[in-house]
C-alpha cells in the first residue's frame, strides 16, 4: 500500500515526517514529504527557564510545565527507536529540563517525535495492526488519555517497509490537560524482520516517554 493512498483522521493527528525519497501524502490539507527531522531555520530561541530547584516556589498564576526527559532511544534487532518533545509553536524540540506551558487549549498543545531507524542490512516491516497507531498514553493513577484516533487503510493492517539505514519520523500531536500530574507515553513498535511475514513472526518493541507536569 502506498502512503499516497492513504488519508489520516485522529483526535490526536499523527503525521509522517517521510519515509524513503519520494514518498508524500497529506494530512488535514498539508503535504509532507521528505526525510530526516523537521528543520525551524536558524538558531530556535530559548524555551524556557531551567527546571526549578527544590523547595523554589513560583508565583500562583503560572501556568502547569511540562518538563522535558530530552530523547529517549531503544533499540530491538538494531531497530532504533527515538522519542522527543516538541514545541508546538516553535517547532524546536525540547532538550533535557527544558519545558513548556501547557496553556489551556481546546485543540493540542504538545507533539511527540518518534524516529525509526533500521539499521539491519536487510528491509523490515513496520505494522500498523487494526489500522491503529501504535501510541497510548496513561496516567499515574492508570487512566487513559482518550485518543480516538483512526488510520483509514484498504486492508485490516497498515504496513510500511524501512529499507537499511533508512529513517521514518511520525509526529504525534495531543492535548495534554493543564493539571500537575505524570503521564506515560507509549510506543508499541510491531516488525518483522522480513516482508510479508506471517502474524505469528511478527515482534515488538516497546518505548516509553514520561510526561511529567509540574510548576
């Protein structure tokens, strides 16, 4: 299945940052295309002040941060997994304890950058199961951040090929709520190491990403 086939509707909008050379579609009415990550031009301006030492109070009208873990890797059968934040309005990513305001919003505040890199001499699949995209979101106290997201696909899977040393980057964007809280962002990254493998060969690779809310 080609990715210019295929038209995208979520809650929270996933959008491929490319995936091979020449390879486009579009999403809410912008084309993408191209590899490697986004590029803002120039040097991105400072995000925010450090991360507050212990014990500091802020003053009471400052909006909830969200404290950035800068990026977090995993790799399984030298697949690479990456996740990094990133600034909405600036489209830098955050760095280590770098934050962002999460102003009250009624659409999404927030995007996650999640790179895959295949680093085997040979093709592998990437699937995408039920047409689901394969990020969750849970709470501290095991609630679930509803998502509602839905790829529209021909077949009961979505399925993309990363030939070797090649990279594909998913944005993922969501409306975090403005409350001091801790979230977890799951990646549930499902491959096999050949084409058109059967369901039994399939494999998985799991990532998490804290989402820590504070002052």
């Amino acid at each position: 299945m080609k990715l210019s086939n295929l038209s995208l509707y979520c809650f929270i909008p996933c959008v491929l940052l490319g995936c091979g050379e020449g390879d486009s579609f579009s999403v809410g009415g912008v084309s993408l295309g191209g590899t490697g990550l986004p590029s803002t031009g120039g040097n991105p301006p400072i995000l925010s002040s450090p991360m507050p030492a212990e014990g500091e109070i802020l003053p009471d009208d400052n909006p909830f941060i969200l404290w950035s873990s800068g990026a977090i890797e995993k790799t399984c059968d030298q697949i690479n997994l990456k996740m990094q934040l990133i600034n909405l309005e600036t489209g830098s990513i955050l760095e280590t304890q770098q934050g962002i305001p999460l102003h009250p919003n009624p659409e999404e505040n927030i995007a996650v950058m999640i790179q895959v890199t295949n680093n085997n001499s040979g093709t592998t699949t990437e699937y995408f199961e039920n047409c689901q995209p394969s990020i969750q979101i849970i709470g501290q106290d095991g609630q679930q951040l509803a998502t509602h997201d839905n790829f529209e696909c021909a077949a009961n899977d979505l399925t993309l090929a990363h030939k070797p040393q090649e990279s594909a980057t998913y944005q993922y964007k969501f409306n975090l709520p403005n409350e001091p809280t801790s979230w977890s962002l799951n990646y549930h990254h499902i491959y096999s190491l050949e084409q058109n493998a059967a369901f039994t060969e399939r494999k998985s690779c799991d990532i998490s990403y804290p989402l820590n809310v504070d002052i």
